[in-house]
C-alpha cells in the first residue's frame, strides 16, 4: 500500500528544501520515492552538442518518503499516514485527526 499518491499536498522535512510544500507530480512506488515540481532540483551542466543547447539544466529530483510529511486536507498538519479497512478497501487515514485522507465514506456515520 503507498502513503502518498498524485496530487497530494506534502511538506518536506528533511534536506535542503525542508519546509517548503508542494504537490505531488508522481509516485514511484517502488523506489518508496515522489516528485514534487520545484523541489529537490539540482543543476546539470550540460555542454552544447550539435542538435542539443548546452548551458544548466535544472533537473527536479525524486525525493525519498522519508522525507516528506503529508498534509491532511481535513485539518492541515503535516501527518504520518495511517491505514483502516473499510468496505474491504485499505483507505488512508491522517493519525493527527483520524479522518480519511481521501474522502472516502466521510459523509455518513
Ligand atoms: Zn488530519
């Protein structure tokens, strides 16, 4: 099951860029990795080729779970994940406000 999914707000904590926020681009699960536009960016000089501009490229690079918090849309801190059952669905839960991250069976109880 991945924490962090495509359009999620996140907070980073640790590195460079920490405290800065922003939203989830893309999700490498795999990798236990995100990308998160204008953030993490580190330059590569490139030398101009024939066909290809040379100068520095500014390159966004994934950066790790560990770093990053989620922000909860329900109460806005920065939360570690939690996970529930329900309807036989793992959904996402914020463990600072124990409400479903993504809106799932909210409207009802
Ligand atoms: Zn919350």
């Amino acid at each position: 099951m991945v924490k962090f999914k495509t359009g999620d707000k996140i907070k980073i904590l640790a590195g460079k860029d920490k405290g800065r926020e922003g939203e989830v681009e893309k999700v490498f699960p795999k990798v236990f990795s995100l990308l998160v536009p204008g953030v993490n960016i580190y330059k590569k000089h490139v030398k101009g080729m024939p066909g290809k501009k040379g100068g520095i490229y500014e390159i966004p690079r994934p950066l790790s779970f560990s770093k990053v918090g989620l922000i909860c849309p329900k109460c806005k801190k920065v939360t570690r994940v939690g996970f529930k059952l329900m309807d036989l669905e793992k959904i996402r839960v914020c463990r600072k406000c124990k409400r479903e991250i993504d809106g799932k069976g909210t409207s009802k109880k």
